[in-house]
C-alpha cells in the first residue's frame, strides 16, 4: 500500500564569510635561504608574497594549502626572484 504523499524539498548554499585568518609567526635567515613559520587552519589555501617594499608591488613566494600547524616554507628565490637581492625584504600572506 502506498500513501499518495509530496515533498517539496528546496536546498540552497550560502556562502558564508571566511574566519580563516593566518600569520607569520617566525622569521629565521641561514645566510642562503629566508624560512617563514605560517600559522593557519589546516586546510585553508593562502599566498605568500614578498616585496622590497612595504607598499608594494608584491611578488609570489608560494602558494600552499596549510597542511600542519605550524607550517615552515623557505624563500629560495622561487619565481625568478634572488632571495634578498635589495637591504630588506618585507614577506605578507593573503587568501588565495
């Protein structure tokens, strides 16, 4: 026996703002390579950019996934840049 019965189901996604937030927490230079430690929720996409100047422009490190907290990347002069070719290098991360 079957009922004669209807369902009017109707699902919608909000996007919800992101409360990700990340930091550079360390800093370490070994005279070859500049090594950043990023804290960030695991799993949250960032881009690490750096520049010779606090206002810019600004110039891709790395692009990464956080995998652990905290998470270490080296500046090696990825991208075509020389790892600290001017007096100072200023390093930001921002959502991918």
């Amino acid at each position: 026996m079957w009922d004669d019965v209807a369902f009017d189901l109707s699902l919608k996604g909000i996007v919800a703002p992101s409360s990700a937030s990340a930091g550079i927490s360390a800093i370490r230079y070994n005279g070859i390579t500049v090594d950043l430690e990023i804290s960030a929720d695991v799993g949250t996409p960032w881009r690490v950019e750096c520049s010779a100047n606090p206002n810019g422009p600004w110039q891709l490190v790395q692009t990464l996934l956080i995998p652990t907290i905290p998470t270490w990347i080296s500046d090696t002069g990825q991208n075509g840049l020389i790892p600290l070719q001017s007096a100072a290098r200023f390093y930001r991360i921002v959502p991918n």
